[in-house]
C-alpha cells in the first residue's frame, strides 16, 4: 500500500505560550477526529508531529491515523527552526519508501509548517539539507503580526498567513489542513495524481491569506 506522509512542523516557542499553544493541540485532535470519518485518508494519510522550541523533536513518528495518539505539548524556548528543518530531512530519508524497480514506493510527502515567529537558528543550513532530500508539497503558515512570512517563501512558494493567533484562527487553519489532507487521499486514491500547488487543494477560509 502506498502511504501519504504528512508531516506538521510545529512552532512551540515560548510566544506561543496560552491560548496559541491550546488552539494548536485541539486543532490536531480536531484534525485526526475528522480524518477518521474519511475512508479515503483513513486508508492513506500516516502523520508525524515534529515541535520546535530551543530544541526540534519528533514528537510523533509517521504513524496510521487509526493508532495515531496524540502527546501534550508545551510551548517554552526559543525558536529552533533550521533544526526542525534538518529533521524533516532525516525523517524524510527513514520513515518514506522510496519507488524502486521491484516496487512503488510512497506518495509525496505533505509538509505544514506553523510558525509564529523569527528563527534563532541557522535556518538557512537546515533548509539546504531538506532541499536535497525532500521532493514533496510543502506550505508554510506564518501565524500573527510577528511571524517573518519572508523567510517562509524563501522555503516554498506556497505560503500563508493568519493574522490572529487566537483559537479561532488557529482552528481554521488546521480545519483548512484536514481539508487539504482529505482531498489529496482521496485524488490518489481516485486518480493516481499528486498534488503540486495550492491551487489544487480547497480553497482556505478568510482567515488565511496567500502570501505572494
């Protein structure tokens, strides 16, 4: 069976601390509860959560959604994004089967990345690693007035912004991702053909603007 990694790259810095941080966990679980009810992205979608504070963590594995089990999550540090990045690249190398002449491997992975602030790392460095491993759809999603959308479209050309973090914007986005996750599984499962930008995913709610 051919699988659709998804990973979330998720900013736990200390600004994220309070309602930002809570607004993420329930979106999650909002998230896996929905997807569940979906046999197309039950059958395909596998998650995995890396975290970013002074240290990046996986803090879930790429994991069915049916054992999926969510873990609690803190927001404290600082904001170590270069190192989510070079994570990404490891867990992108290990956890996704590539297509050999014997088989096909995975689809493309999905990557949303959710940050609310400036990294205090060597971004640049984690970003050069992922680029030469990772060929899959990547968007970013820079979150209230401090998130620096530039440094996000230096990673993708897909990226978008909300210009609240509070609970309900938060919860938009991550309805606006399961969306996303429902409607690749299901064009794999129907057609074979993967998603390259965002003009082939549901259209985002008003909370979320195209950074261009």
């Amino acid at each position: 069976m051919r699988r659709l990694p998804v990973y979330l790259l998720l900013d736990t810095s200390g600004s994220m601390t309070g309602e930002p941080i809570e607004a993420v966990k329930n979106g999650v679980q909002m998230m896996l509860h929905s997807l569940r009810q979906m046999p197309q992205a039950l059958e395909t979608a596998y998650i995995s959560i890396i975290t970013f504070d002074t240290d990046a963590k996986q803090i879930i594995p790429l994991t069915d959604l049916a054992s999926f089990q969510m873990v609690d999550i803190k927001a404290s540090g600082v904001t170590s994004f270069g190192g989510a990045l070079a994570l990404l690249a490891d867990k992108v190398q290990t956890e996704v089967s590539k297509t050999t002449l014997e088989q096909k491997g995975d689809w493309k992975p999905m990557t949303f990345i959710m940050t609310d602030g400036v990294p205090t790392d060597d971004w640049q460095a984690g970003l050069n690693k992922l680029k030469a491993v990772y060929n899959g759809f990547l968007v970013g999603c820079a979150v209230g007035g401090s998130a620096d959308s530039s440094i996000l479209k230096q990673i993708t050309n897909e990226v978008v912004s909300l210009q609240n973090a509070d609970s309900e914007s938060i919860a938009q986005f991550f309805k606006w991702v399961t969306a996303s996750i429902s409607t690749t599984s299901t064009k794999l499962e129907e057609s074979g053909k993967e998603v390259f930008g965002l003009d082939q995913l549901p259209p985002p709610p008003s909370e979320l603007t195209f950074v261009s």
